[in-house]
C-alpha cells in the first residue's frame, strides 16, 4: 500500500510544505523524480522496491503537490532540500533513485554526504553531458516562463503541456499511465508550476546545453557507493552516451541499457 503524507521541512532558512509517499518496510531508499514531473512517477515501481525497502518518493518543492515558492531552484537548493528532508524524517543514511533532474541532485548529495548515501541508481540523469533535448533548452528563452504560466493555466494549455511532455518522455506514448498524465495536466494549471519548471531549466541548461557548473563527470570517481547507470536507448531527452560517459568514471557501477525505452523509466512500464 502506497500512503501518502506531508511535512514541513526548512532548507536555507527557508520553510516548504511537501508531499512524499511511502510504501513497504525494510532499509530506506529514497526516489527523486525529473523536471516537471512528480513522485506519481514511480506509482508502477513502489510496489515492487517496497519488497524489500522503506520507499519514500517525493514530491521536490515548485513540483506535485508541494509548495511552489518563488526561490532559486538551482541544483543546490534542491541538494539542500533533500538533505533537510531526510533530516527532517530521521534518516541518517539511505539509498537513492534519481531519474533526469532527480539524478543530478543525487549525484550532489552523494559528494557533498557520501556517508549519507549507501548505493545510487541514476536513471537517465542529468549532468554526465551537454547534449540535452532541445524542448528543455527553449524553456530558457527570456519570455517563455510568462507564456507558459499564462497558457498552461487555460484547459487547452494544461493538455497541449501534458501531451508534449508525455511525447518527449516517453517512447511508447500509448502505455502511459493515465493517473500520470493527469498529475502533469493538473500541476500545469497550478500556479508557480510553470515558474518553478523555467527556473529549475534555467539553472541546469542554456541555449547550448547542459551548463559546465551542473556536468559532474570529473566528480564521479569520488563517488565510492555502489551505483547503478539506466538508461533508456530511446532516450529523447538525454542521449545514451552520457551513460557511457559516466560508466568510464564511476569507481563501483553498473550499466544497464534498456531498450526501445524513452527518458523516464519510471510511468512507462507496460501494463502486465
């Protein structure tokens, strides 16, 4: 059973309301979703990590149906966030999935606290390049954020930026779980969610790519932990290579290439 609960938690002073879900019992493991999306996510996954785990999948601040307040959301805030919320929980030390943006932060977490994070399984992650979608890259264009925060609050928009995101992400668009594209249908008609996804792109990418400051390919021979690379080979959003890329670094990991699968692994699951 999947429950769902919200707490308070402060990260550089200051205070968000979040929306987490947990399921099983077991050692914790911690599920950090992507740009735009929500711990709906992994709605098909939990079940089955809650065998033998304490899964705890959040909703990141500016996303689902945590707080969306007007701050910097740059890779940091989010690494800060993350830690205060384990704090928050009383985890001293966990495991954590991270897919696209979710594994950037993960990757930050584990530098900045390795003793924290025993294992990490980065699925299609962010910052091991700098190729990345070019839908991502025009979301930092000057006006796109207004455009977006208007639109996206009308019934048409909200669809149009579900559709969109649902064919960037996914390789077989027909199998998406219905319950996820409404979770991303109602978060865009909610306020500040348009903002907090520019600001989020923003911080992460350019016009040209991946910003230099968030591509932590020279850090990952730091990482000691046992990590687990997934990607999809349909990736539309973050080219395979990066998976290559990380694996020539990483002292303790794993590849492992899935096929005919798009960015998120996580709502695209086949039913069955």
């Amino acid at each position: 059973m999947i429950n769902q609960h919200q707490i308070t938690v402060t990260a550089m002073a200051i205070p968000i309301t979040v929306t987490y879900l947990t399921a099983g019992t077991g050692t914790p493991l911690l599920l950090l979703h992507g740009l735009g999306d929500s711990a709906q996510a992994w709605e098909r996954v939990m079940p089955m990590l809650a065998r033998e785990h304490t899964v705890y999948a959040l909703d990141l601040p500016g996303f689902g149906n945590s707080d969306k307040p007007n701050v910097n959301y740059s890779p940091d805030f989010f690494m800060a966030f993350v830690a205060a919320f384990l704090d928050a929980l009383g985890i001293e030390r966990v495991g954590v999935v991270g897919n696209s943006l979710g594994g950037l932060i993960a990757i930050r977490l584990a530098l900045a606290a390795p003793s924290r994070v025993s294992a990490l399984a980065l699925i299609s992650s962010a910052g091991l390049g700098r190729e990345i979608n070019i839908t991502m890259r025009i979301l930092t264009l000057p006006t796109v954020e207004i455009m977006l925060a208007t639109w996206n609050r009308t019934f048409i928009g909200a669809w149009q930026w579900a559709t969109a995101l649902s064919l960037t992400l996914f390789a077989y668009p027909t199998r998406i779980s219905q319950s996820w594209l409404g979770q991303i249908y109602r978060m865009a008609l909610t306020p500040g969610y348009a903002e907090a996804t520019v600001a989020t792109a923003r911080s992460t990418t350019t016009l040209d790519g991946q910003r230099d400051s968030v591509i932590m390919l020279d850090e990952l021979p730091h990482l000691q932990m046992p990590t687990l690379v997934i990607w999809g080979m349909g990736d539309r959003v973050l080219p395979s290579h990066h998976a290559a890329a990380a694996m020539q670094r990483l002292p303790d990991g794993q590849l492992l290439l899935v096929p005919d699968v798009a960015a998120s692994l996580t709502s695209n699951v086949p039913n069955g």
